[in-house]
C-alpha cells in the first residue's frame, strides 16, 4: 500500500494543471541524521534528530514546513517501529492520509 501511493505522489504526467491536481504530499524519512545520511527515497525530507524521543517534535516542525503534507505524509523508518508511534500520533492529530512503510526499510528491500 504505502509503495503504490508513494508511485501515485511522485508520478507526473507533464501536463502541469493536471499533475497539481493529482495526490500529492510529503515523505518523511523519521531515522536519525546518521541513517538518513547513509541513503533516503528521492524527494524525502530527514528529520535534523539524533534520538528518536525528539521525533515527534522534529515530523510536526517538518509539516508545517511542508503544507502539502494535507494531502499525504509518508513516512518510513529502518524497521518500523518508530513510524507505528509516530503515524498513531499523527492521526490523533487530525492528519487523514498517513501513509507508514510497514516493517521499514528492512522489509522493503524484499519489495
């Protein structure tokens, strides 16, 4: 699922009216600077955190940067964990589409 709406968000079309009208939204990559500095998806935005327990502060500052963030966030961590917590709280938060790579990167690379 999160793989198929990620396609969706960055496909383009080159029709440009079309393509700010289709789903659209921000990746999130919820590792550490250390992690997202080994390798990230194209277009993801790392969090500027050392440790986990400053990510919930660190993704809200990061969408509100990002107002296209209304329209999906996808976020993705090394084996999912962190983005379970992290998607639970931002769906208590009011935010609709969140989109999380179940089990991570490590689950991923068998995609």
């Amino acid at each position: 699922e999160w793989h198929d709406a990620l396609e969706r968000m960055m496909a383009t079309t080159g029709d440009d009216e079309q393509d700010a009208d289709a789903e659209k939204g921000v990746v999130v990559d919820c590792r550490n600077l250390y992690e997202s500095e080994i390798g990230r998806f194209r277009g993801a935005k790392p969090l500027p955190i050392n440790y986990h327990r400053d990510a919930f502060e660190a993704l809200e500052q990061t969408l509100k940067e990002h107002p296209e963030a209304e329209k999906g966030v996808y976020i993705y961590c090394t084996g999912g964990i962190r983005c379970e917590k992290l998607s639970r709280s931002l769906m208590l938060k009011g935010y609709e589409n969140v989109y999380q790579l179940q089990g991570g990167i490590y689950n991923y690379q068998r995609y």
